[in-house]
C-alpha cells in the first residue's frame, strides 16, 4: 500500500525562511519557529534547502538545521550549497534524514557517488530540474540515492516508468487540484512546494481532503482493527504511554474507536475523556503533544502500549510523569548512569541558581569561565597522565573529577544532558 505524505519547505536565505527560489520576500523571520509549526499542524517530513552562496552563510543555515532538528519530530531532508563531502556530513550531523544533492551541477555525480559510498544510499536524496537528467542519471541515481526530489511537476507517469526510487515533488502551484493530481501520480510519495508551505496550512484538514479523492495519507497502519481489541465496559481500552527513548511509564489514558483511529492517522495520541466526555489531542491545549513512535498490543488484547516523544511535561501538575509521587520503596538506582550524571549536573544547577557558602561549584562560578576552561584543561590532562599509570583506580578517579568540571562548563554555558544526547543520537 503507497502512503503519500505531506512534505512542507523552508528555503534559508540570510537566516530567514523566503517564499521561492526565484522570491527572496521573507516569510518568517524565525525559521526554528516555523519548522516547529508544521511538525506540530501535521506535516509528515521537512524539506530544507540552503540558498546560501557563501561559505559563512552555509555555516549559519547549517547551525539553524540542527537546531530545527531537535524541535521537530518528523523527518528532514537537506541540502543545498554542497560542494564537497564536508558539506554533506555537516548536513547529517544536523540530524537530516537524508543529505540532498542538486544533480543538475557538473561536480554532483561524482560526489555522488563518493558520499554514497562513505554514509550509505540511504542518507543521500538527490533534487532534479528535469525529465532529461533522470533519464541521463538513471543509473547513478539508482545505486546511489534513495529519493528523489523532483523540482518538476510535468513527466510524472514517465518518472515512474523510469525508477523505483520513491519521489517527492516540488511545485510552486496554489492549485489544490493540481497537488491533488500529483499525489495520485504512483511514482510521488509527498508532494512540498508554496501550496504545503504556507505557515497558516492545516496539514490535517487537507489530508481529510485527499482521503475524500482516494489518497491514502498517514503513515501509520494498523494491523488489527480497533474491533479486534477486547475493551472495557465503557468501550474503550486502556493505554499505558511510555517515553520512546527512556522507557520512563508517562500517564495511563483511555481511547474509543475514534481516539484510536485519530491517533494512527495523526500520528498524535488522542484520547477519550471520560469525565469531559469528548475526544482530547493530548497536548492541544498546553502545547505538550505526545507524538508516536510506536503503538503495541498485549497478549489478551485489553491494553495498548504506546511509546512516544513527549514534548515538555506529560502531567496536567507540570511533572514530567503522572507517576511521580513514590508511596512504597524506591525506583532509584544510584547506579544508572544516567540518573547519576542528571543528578550531579542538577545540583551544579542549583549551586549556579541558589549559590551556597563554601561551595566549590559556587568558587567556579564566582571565577568565571576562564577558571572553569583552566580546570577542564586542567583535568583532561590528568586524565592522560592517569592513562599511563597501570593501576586502573586513578583513571577513575581523574575522569570522575573531569565530568565533574565538564558538568559545571554545561550549565555555565546552558548546555544540557539532554542536549549531549540529542548531538550523539544525530551522529
């Protein structure tokens, strides 16, 4: 089954989002903000194009995709401005998806195939202008990119007697039936352009509209119908909802038929309110949405399991979890890295916030970042000193005081566990 998605661009120029390649008219001055947005209106995947001509500007459009990437939840391809392979491993460093090639320029085909071979076919999309260069690189595209974007909207039937490779297709038509007749085209999997990119578009509405004409849109399917669940007296079945990344139990809620079948077309949880009596998006209100990465069954078919990303606190109280209040032992292991390393760097947090007398972490605030840089330094070569001493205790001992001192540099600079994280998962 061909699930087609909606697929919105920004175009960078300056550090602001413009309306077309050929229009540099500024849509928004806060291109992080708008990306934000169309995750958040429904959009499926991101497309990102660097118009950038120098390379101090490629660096500034580079910086905003990393940091579109980490408040998005949906995909994103990007490209533009690559000259070399180092353009294109900054491009994936940022979290893209897929870096995109512009084929149309003579050193892309080689290039292709260079950055092909180091990062994988399926983190390379190359863009085309025309019927002709398909036709001319239909080889080198097939062994070495994994989409095409097609900057193009004639020739459709032919792009998929052509290739395989799955299409998404670039217009700047405001024609709703013209995107209407793209996405029924069997080579196109999205359709992006001026139409999908309008910072007021309502991707959920317009999906409604393509399923009316026969599209199939989400890019969820369910394997078992919502009358194969055994529910409860009300009709409705449980969901225990759990964080994707950490595992960490988030709330408990309840879905009917139609919470259920919103949620895997909207790819947002959606839920049954029994005390209200209405069908709730979670997060519609407070901003924090609950976007799926998973939706399980268990084996007597009465609970579903849903492992999402969790925007801000899932708790009406401000709490990250409903389950924050321990009535019988202790769910804490001193020994988990990572409660251990969130630990410390909140009590440096509130050293920084709170000061205390005699604190040493108080002492490096007092003194600055230049003291807090020499005592990095500092540490970080005791660690190479340690590294050579056989005894393996000392080498705990310097990379312990070395974290430490890393962790006081974090908050100094506002940087956060979480944001480390975030910088090692996109690598």
């Amino acid at each position: 089954m061909s699930y087609k998605r909606l697929t919105p661009c920004i175009l960078i120029d300056n550090g602001k989002a413009v309306k077309w390649f050929d229009d540099r008219t500024v849509i928004s001055e806060d291109v992080v903000a708008l990306a934000k947005q169309y995750g958040e209106n429904g959009a499926d995947e991101l497309l990102v194009f660097d118009l950038s001509d120098s390379d101090d500007e490629h660096e500034e459009a580079i910086s905003l995709m990393k940091k579109i990437n980490r408040v998005i939840s949906i995909p994103m391809v990007a490209g533009g401005n690559i000259k070399r392979q180092e353009d294109v491993k900054k491009i994936l460093y940022t979290g893209a998806k897929r870096a995109m090639l512009n084929l149309s320029r003579a050193h892309t085909p080689d290039l292709l195939k260079e950055v092909s071979l180091r990062f994988g076919k399926e983190r390379i999309a190359v863009s085309l202008n025309d019927f002709d260069t398909l036709f001319k690189q239909q080889h080198r595209v097939e062994e070495y990119s994994s989409e095409i974007i097609f900057m193009h909207r004639l020739d459709l039937n032919s792009v998929e007697n052509i290739t395989d490779i799955p299409c998404v297709v670039v217009t700047d038509t405001m024609e709703q039936s013209e995107i209407v007749r793209i996405l029924k085209s069997g080579g196109v999997k999205g359709i992006s352009g001026m139409f999908v990119s309008r910072p007021d578009m309502d991707f959920n509405t317009f999906k409604e509209t393509c399923l009316n004409e026969g599209i199939i849109m989400t890019s969820f399917e369910s394997i078992l119908d919502y009358s194969e669940l055994k529910l409860n007296s009300d009709g409705m079945i449980p969901v225990v909802v759990q964080d994707y990344k950490t595992n960490e139990v988030l709330m408990v809620a309840y879905m009917n038929e139609e919470a259920f079948e919103h949620t895997v077309k909207s790819g947002m949880m959606t839920y049954y309110s029994r005390s209200r009596q209405q069908l709730w998006v979670k997060g519609e209100t407070s901003g924090h949405y609950q976007y799926v990465k998973s939706l399980a069954v268990d084996c007597d078919k009465d609970t579903l399991l849903a492992k999402v990303e969790q925007i801000g606190a899932a708790c009406h109280t401000g709490n990250r979890t409903c389950f924050y209040q321990q009535i019988v032992g202790s769910d804490y292991d001193a020994k988990n890295p990572l409660q251990v390393f969130q630990s410390v760097y909140n009590t440096i947090l509130d050293r920084k916030q709170n000061p205390k007398e005699g604190s040493y972490t108080n002492y490096l605030f007092d003194k600055g970042i230049d003291k807090i840089l020499k005592k990095v330094g500092e540490e970080a070569t005791e660690i190479v000193i340690a590294a050579k001493n056989p005894n393996a205790e000392e080498i705990k001992y310097e990379i312990s005081d070395f974290l430490y001192h890393v962790m006081v540099l974090m908050v100094e600079k506002g940087v956060t566990w979480e944001d480390i994280v975030n910088e090692l998962a996109d690598r």
